[in-house]
C-alpha cells in the first residue's frame, strides 16, 4: 500500500473501536487492523451488566461491540482483515507489514488486547477442544446436564461459573486459596446458587482421558492431598473451564516497545509510549482495571493524542 494513513490501529476491540471513532470523528485517515472477529474477549462475553449506557437487560459482549463497530465505520474509519507480522516504528512513518501486505501510518495504536492464560497442568494442550475450554459463551452448551469444572476465583471465574449453571447439571469452582477474589455483589450470586461447589485451596495438577477429557487430579496446596476427579459412568466426560487471568498480545513489539516483565506496554496517563507516534491502549498495557469501560476510555485518549500531535502537519 502507498497510501501513509495518519493513523493504524491495531485490533479491535472496545480500544480500538473507540479509537477508531474519535480518530474518525477528527477527520483523520484512519485504518483499522483485526486478525479476528470485532471485540475481543469482551466477544466471548454473554452478559455485561456494568458498561454506562448499556442495555439494562439482555446486553451481552457481542451486540455492545456490533454497535461500536457501527460506530466507528459511520465516522469512517476504514477496515482490514490482517496478521501484523513484522512492525518498524521508529521515524516519521511507521510500517506494519504482514504476508499479504505493508501498511503505513504517521501514529500507530497498538489495542491487541489480552488472550487467556492457560490453566498450567500436564495434559491441558492434549485436551483443549476435547473438554478443555475458555470460554464459557462459546462451549456451554456442549456440557447440557454434565459436570463442569471452573478454574478461577475472580470477576470472570465466578460469573462464568453462574453463567455455566444454565447448562450444566453441576459447576464446582476450583480455587488455590481459602477466599474467592470476586466482587463481593458477584460472591454472593454465587454461594446463593445451588448449583455451585467449590474445591479451595486447590490447584488442577494432571487432566487425562482417552481421546476426551475424563479424569483429573487436584491437589490441595495446604495439606498436600491429591483427589481424583472422574467423570460420570453415563457422561463419558466432563468440561473443564480456566478463568485465571490474561497475558497480553505483545509478543511483536517485544524488544521495541518498553514493557513489564509480564509483556503488558507501559505507557504514560495519555497512552504515550517510549517511541514518539506509538501508543497503547486497553488491555495491551499497564493499568489497574481491564474492563470495557477503560478499554474505551484508552482508545479515546490515545486518538485524542493523535489529533493534538497532528496539528504539527497543518
């Protein structure tokens, strides 16, 4: 491509759309770049229930982001389907390059978002689609009546956990420690649903099975017990569920940009990172609160950012 956009912005979810739409609203030519579906994890979300401005009932990841999306191309913010590769982002103009093509852009604002992490037991590669799941939204519905088992004990363990409830027969919380780190409004939903157990202080050391997930041990970290977990005779197999937090997607600009030791970018309150034109936003960077609410407050500051530094070219 020839044409130098004065902005790119990678990914798009609640960050990146935001962005999208301020950067659009400002008159800038703006491109953004997604390798997947719009929204992120908040994509895989089916209930929110505290982004302002919501539907009060019945809002859920997907539709909230569709309206963003809209948002953002009314504006005119124009659209690629696309894996960066290989990023140059020192200069004036800043080259994103994939397979297929070259992308160029004065400012660049890197919204990739965070992925899963993964629960850290032998067999959870071996099993992953075959019982193993991160997502609640997408994977419910194949455990009707089964027993499932969550891994987790925040926010999102515990409300993917209740939302599991609608599906599965039985939904066990497995916890490493004594206390659950959920919002307290979000524990009691819990203790309240008879749905749910809880195995605390409890890590998951080994998933076996034949070709699907049927068995597990789970260690107690206090007492050193190991419990074997096996599926129900007439289930054939169970479904285990991780909510243990994300890892950013950072992998790319590792050595360029200045990052924590966990690969989230650190930037200013402004979104600035340590190479001029190049901001961060969202999940991607160092922040106290990863929600929808923030993610978008990100993307408006850093397209914001972007305008102002512009005025430079007028």
């Amino acid at each position: 491509m020839s044409k130098i956009y004065d902005v790119i912005i990678l990914g798009a979810g609640p960050a990146g759309l935001a962005a999208g739409l301020y950067a659009g609203r400002s008159r800038l030519s703006t491109l953004i770049i997604e390798k997947g579906q719009d929204g992120g994890q908040i994509a895989i979300t089916d209930e929110i229930e505290n982004y302002p401005g919501q539907i009060v009932e019945g809002e859920s990841g997907p539709s909230l982001i569709e309206r963003m999306t809209q948002q953002a191309e009314k504006f005119g913010a124009e659209r690629v389907s696309d894996t960066i590769k290989e990023v140059q982002l020192e200069g004036d103009v800043k080259v994103l390059k994939s397979e297929k093509a070259e992308y160029q852009a004065k400012n660049v604002i890197i919204a990739t978002g965070a992925h899963a992490r993964p629960i850290g037991c032998k067999g959870e590669k071996e099993y992953m689609g075959k019982g193993v799941s991160y997502c609640a939204t997408c994977d419910a519905n194949f455990f009707e009546d089964f027993e499932v088992y969550v891994v987790g004990g925040g926010d999102s363990a515990v409300e993917e956990a209740m939302y599991l409830t609608k599906f599965a027969r039985k939904v066990t919380i497995i916890h490493r420690r004594d206390e659950l780190r959920a919002a307290k409004s979000i524990q009691e939903k819990a203790f309240k649903n008879p749905k749910i157990e809880f195995f605390w202080d409890s890590v998951v050391e080994e998933l076996y099975g034949d070709d699907i997930l049927q068995g597990m041990t789970v260690k107690n970290v206090k007492t050193g017990e190991i419990r074997k977990v096996e599926a129900d005779p007439d289930d054939g197999m169970f479904g285990l569920f991780g909510f243990i937090g994300t890892v950013p997607n950072s992998d790319i600009f590792k050595g360029i940009i200045d990052m924590d030791e966990r690969g989230y970018i650190k930037t200013d309150e402004d979104m600035h990172t340590n190479i001029p034109g190049v901001y961060a936003a969202g999940d991607v960077r160092i922040k106290s609160l990863r929600q929808v609410v923030t993610a978008a407050a990100d993307g408006a500051i850093a397209a914001v950012q972007v305008e102002r530094s512009m005025s430079d070219y007028f």
